[in-house]
C-alpha cells in the first residue's frame, strides 16, 4: 500500500452523505475526483486502497475521504465528460470492508465506477 501525506484543493460541489453535506469536487488539469465525506476533520494519513483510489483517514481511523486518481482515463471517458456530468457517490463503510459506488450521468449516458473490499 502507498501512503500519501498532501491533501489537493479542489472546487467544491456540495451534496447530501447520511444527512450531512458531503463535498465532491473535480479538478480538470489533474483529473482528480474528491469526495470529502466529512468537511471538518483532523487529517492524519492516506492509504491508497486500489489502483487510483486514495482514502483519506482521520486520527481516529475513520475514512474522512476519498480521491480518484485520474478518473477519466479509469472511467475511459474525456475529462470534459467527468468535469459535466452529474455525480453521484454511495458509501457503506464496515470495520473490515467498504463499498463505494460513484455514479456519473451526463443526461445522455452513465457510468458507475465500483470498489469492493
């Protein structure tokens, strides 16, 4: 596993995570999708659980984060597609396992991009 220390800036787009808001945002020059699942929180370290996909984790363990690296090229779209589309994120977050299914629709074709632990 790779750890990461540098957390990215990123424009945000707020959205609703078990009723709290949650923050997406994609930065088109590094195509890198963020999804701050928790806005205020103590950062502590990153773990890259797949390829391309960075959760970032709080003192406490807890997943506060998540990045997708290169996202268009692992969604085999154009970041123009990414950058417009309508983005969707479900979590289920265990003491063992995850789930985490991003979905995005442009109005005219979907994708949903899967990782299971």
């Amino acid at each position: 596993m790779k750890y990461y220390k540098k957390i990215k800036t990123y424009m945000i787009k707020k959205i609703l995570y078990k009723g709290e808001e949650m923050e997406i945002g994609y930065q088109e020059d590094i195509d890198d999708l963020a999804i701050i699942l928790t806005p205020k929180y103590k950062y502590d370290h990153s773990v890259e659980i797949d390829a391309g996909f960075i959760i970032d984790v709080d003192k406490n363990d807890k997943i506060v984060a998540i990045e997708v690296v290169g996202c268009s090229k692992q969604l085999g779209v154009s970041k123009k597609y990414v950058k417009k589309a309508k983005k969707e994120v479900f979590v289920e977050i265990y003491d063992f396992s995850y789930k985490i299914i991003i979905s995005f629709n442009d109005g005219e074709y979907e994708i949903t991009k899967r990782v299971l632990k």
